[in-house]
C-alpha cells in the first residue's frame, strides 16, 4: 500500500492518482491487448497446421500445432489435435501426454478420455482404458458413446467379464446397430456356448453388412458345430465368393474340404 506525507497538498494527492490510475490503466490494457493477440496468433497457427496436416507436411504441422499450444495453452483443441497427430503416427508417449493436457485444460473434454481409453486398450492396459472410456461417457456430449460402448466391451471381455461385456455391446447397439458390435457378440456368444445367441447376432451383423467376411466363417462354423453341413456349406463358399484371397477364404476352402469328405 502506497503511504504519502501528511503534508502533501490534496492537489498534488489527486495528480499522483490521476497519474497512477493512467498507468494502471495503460498496463491492464496492454495486458489484455498481448493476450488478445496470443490468441489470435495461436488460432492462425492451429489454422495453418490443418493446412499442414492435410497437405502430408507433417513436420510443419507439429510446429505450428506446438506453438499455437504454447500461445495460447488455455485452448484444449491444441492439445486434443496435438495428441491425435501423435496417436495416428504410433507415437504413444507423446500422445498420452497431449491427452492428459487436454484434461487437465478440460476436465470435461469427453474426446480426450475416449481417445485416452482407446490408447490404453491398444497397450493392453485393460483397467486404465476402462476408466478413461469410463469417464468420457460420463462427460456432456460425449460423440458416438456407442462406440466407447462397444471399446468398454472389449475391454471387459478381455479381462475375461463376459458379463460386463454383454452388458457393455448390448447398450451400444440399442444407441446404433453395429455389424462390428454385433460381431464381437456373436464370437463371444459362440465362446460360452450359448450358440443360439450367437447365430442371431451373427446373422444381424450380416443384414447390417452383407460383405462382413468374418461373421460368415464364425457362422459357417457354428453351423459346422451343429451339424448342419449344408449351411455351413453355404457360409463358407459365401466367404470364398466375396474375399477369394484372403486367409479367411484359405481356411473356408479346407473346411469345404473337409465337409466333402463326410459325405
């Protein structure tokens, strides 16, 4: 606190404010004015690093990306797209920690606890992905929670939960029909034996997708399981017609091999 002598004159007191008041004014001004030009900076170089980005020069796109977040390290976007860059080049470190920037900006950022979950789930770090998948679905406006559903599901199931898994695929197909959710159920229907189930789910992964190779063969070996050669038959030739060289089709060639030889 500023302390004046008791014999300065009240006009002089009242120039001494009005001088102190100018300078004040002039310094919050030209702080607010630096921070609005931060800003705008930052949003140019974010601009110009998607520019980068989809013209492949990748090096230029990191260093427009790092400097926007560094002008203006309030803005999650940076961060978030940062990490994103990071994650689709196999850079998982740096990614993990571009996610975690974009919590810490955001708490609420639900993309970045989703995309965390998911770089989780492909170390094989089964209880930090659920929790991050966990808190993404929590968070407001969360995109395509069915697919963080479908994530959880395979995490679950990984753990060898089929019943949190079930419950998991369950509630992302009743937000949006999946082939690929109906997929996994199939699959791990068929694991625990419950075949009855897993030919529904095959055959709605198949109304979804008609080209979905691999719920062909899961189907035509169920069918194969029960006995019923004729339309395992079928499933399989089904898989050779629409990928004829892929491993699937080697494989459903054998099996054709084998059901002739039965007959």
């Amino acid at each position: 606190m500023l302390s004046f002598p008791k014999s300065v004159p009240a006009s002089t007191l009242l120039t001494l404010f009005s001088i102190l008041f100018l300078l004040t004014s002039g310094f919050l001004s030209a702080c607010a004015t630096s921070k609005a030009e931060r800003i705008s900076q930052a949003n140019k170089k974010f601009e110009k690093a998607i520019e980068s980005g989809a013209m492949n020069r990748k090096s230029e796109m990191y260093a427009q990306l790092k400097e926007a977040a560094e002008l203006n390290p309030e803005e999650p976007r940076y961060h978030l797209t940062l990490a994103l860059a990071y994650y689709n080049d196999g850079d998982l470190k740096n990614a993990e920690k571009e996610f975690l920037q974009t919590i810490a900006v955001d708490e609420n950022y639900s993309e970045a606890y989703r995309r965390l979950g998911r770089l989780y789930m492909q170390q094989g770090e089964w209880e930090k992905a659920i929790h991050f998948l966990n808190e993404g679905i929590r968070r407001p406006g969360v995109a395509s929670p069915q697919e963080a559903y479908n994530w959880l599901g395979f995490c679950y199931y990984q753990q060898g939960d089929f019943d949190k898994a079930e419950a998991q695929w369950l509630k992302a197909v009743s937000i949006k029909p999946n082939p690929a959710i109906y997929l996994n159920l199939g699959m791990a229907y068929k694991d625990q034996g419950r075949y009855e189930e897993a030919r529904d789910s095959l055959i709605k992964a198949i109304s979804l997708d008609a080209k979905l190779i691999r719920a062909y063969h899961h189907l035509a070996l169920l069918y194969l399981k029960e006995k019923n050669l004729r339309m395992a038959k079928k499933h399989f030739e089904t898989v050779i017609e629409l990928r004829p060289q892929s491993e699937l089709a080697r494989s459903s060639r054998e099996y054709l091999q084998l059901i002739k030889s039965r007959k």
